[in-house]
C-alpha cells in the first residue's frame, strides 16, 4: 500500500505546513506549475516525487519534468499531465491517447479548481487536486491524499488552507 500526496499548481510556493503533509506520504505527485525549482527540491528532499510541468513553468523545470507522466503505482496505470480537461471535455492534445488507451487514474492540474470524478465511459478516475501556492483566483487552497493498495485507489481526503 502506498500513501499518496497529490498536489498543483504551487506556483512557487512551498511552506512548513505542505512539508508536514508531504512527510506523512511515501510518494508526491505534482501535476504542473511548479515555478521555482525550489518547490520540488524540498519535496525531493523528504520524499520520492513524481511530477510534470505545466505551461507557467520554465526550460529549467521542462529539463527535468516530462509534459506526461504514465507509470504503474502498485497495480494502478496513472497519467498525470498538467492541461488535461476531465471527463467529457478532454484536452485536444491528450483526447485520442485516453480513449484508445485509458489509464486507470487519470490526473491533471491547470483550473485551480479541485475535482475527482469517475469517468464511467472510460472506466476511469479523474483527480484534479486544485491548487496549493497563494497565485490564483482560488480562494481555498487544497491538495489530495489517498491510498493505493494493488488496483484499490481508497482513503481519499481533501486537504484545504485558507488564503
């Protein structure tokens, strides 16, 4: 079984209280818009870290994120990518690959908006955990954590911060 930490669009902020959450994971996942490579350092620096950057971030984090991230979490196919829409408003960019190759978890960042939903078509679960850094029109700040153990994705819990 393996904790997850799922996060967004941190737009160059990381403090105290994201590190406390990250030190209660065994895995992080950044779905884009890192900004400073800071923020992923600290993560790194507590945890392993999977991540993708989004369309604010620069060559330094394009350099060392790819643009999609698929990987096998214990018996889960996962995607993450920053712009990916949701079920029934895909992103042109990714729309053929997820119907003609489904993960099972699919995740994005990009709205700013928190949103986990099946898509019943696709026989996937789509996350996207908003966003945690302080730039945006956001006025809650929020993350996601969840387990996964074998193809059971379970325990889901919102964590949000106020402004």
């Amino acid at each position: 079984m393996k904790k997850i930490l799922l996060l967004s669009d941190t737009h160059s902020y990381i403090d105290n209280t994201i590190l406390k959450h990250v030190k209660q994971a065994d895995e992080v996942w950044h779905a884009g818009d890192i900004g400073d490579l800071s923020v992923t350092d600290a993560i790194k620096a507590l945890k392993p870290l999977k991540a993708v950057y989004g369309n604010i971030d620069d060559d330094k984090a394009r350099l060392e994120f790819p643009e999609n991230n698929r990987f096998m979490c214990e018996k889960v196919d996962v995607w993450i990518t920053h712009i990916g829409g949701y079920p029934g408003h895909y992103n042109m960019r990714i729309r053929d690959e997820i119907k003609t190759n489904p993960p099972k978890l699919f995740i994005c960042g990009h709205s700013h908006i928190l949103k986990v939903m099946p898509d019943k078509k696709l026989n996937l679960i789509h996350m996207n955990p908003g966003a945690i850094g302080k730039h945006g029109f956001h006025k809650v700040r929020t993350m996601l954590r969840f387990t996964i153990d074998g193809i059971k994705i379970d325990n889901l819990e919102v964590i949000e911060f106020s402004r």
